[in-house]
C-alpha cells in the first residue's frame, strides 16, 4: 500500500472508531465503546505508517535527486 492509501484507510478507521464509540455510549453498551477504542488507535496507527512511509519515499528521492547532481 501506499502512504497515501495508509493514510486515507487510518483517518477512515479513526470517524469510524469515534463514531462507534458514540453509540456505545448513547446506548450504553462498553462492548461498542471498547470497539471504538481499538478501531480509532489503528486508524492513528495506519495514519503513522502513511507518514513514516512518504517520508521515507522523499527522503530517497532528495537522495536519488542529490546523486544524480554529482554526476
């Protein structure tokens, strides 16, 4: 996958997460808050990889960029 897809997927995973932990509240049910929880830490976690990854993609590229001046 790509930084971009990461990203999008964890920020999707994170709404759906915060949704679902306000229905578990609204309804009372921990179960669904507890649900929540988890799904909106592994949409910050993707967000992260997504990050880590087009970090690393430019900082090859400013490298790549760099070699190809010296030569």
């Amino acid at each position: 996958m790509s930084g971009t897809t990461d990203k999008v997927k964890g920020t999707a995973n994170e709404a759906i997460g915060k949704a679902k932990q306000g229905v578990g509240e609204a309804v009372g049910s921990d179960r669904l808050q507890g649900e929540g929880a988890v799904q909106e830490v592994k949409g910050k976690g993707q967000k992260a990889v997504g990050d880590a990854k087009e970090a690393t993609k430019d900082a090859i590229n400013k490298a790549a960029a760099a070699a190809n001046k010296n030569l």
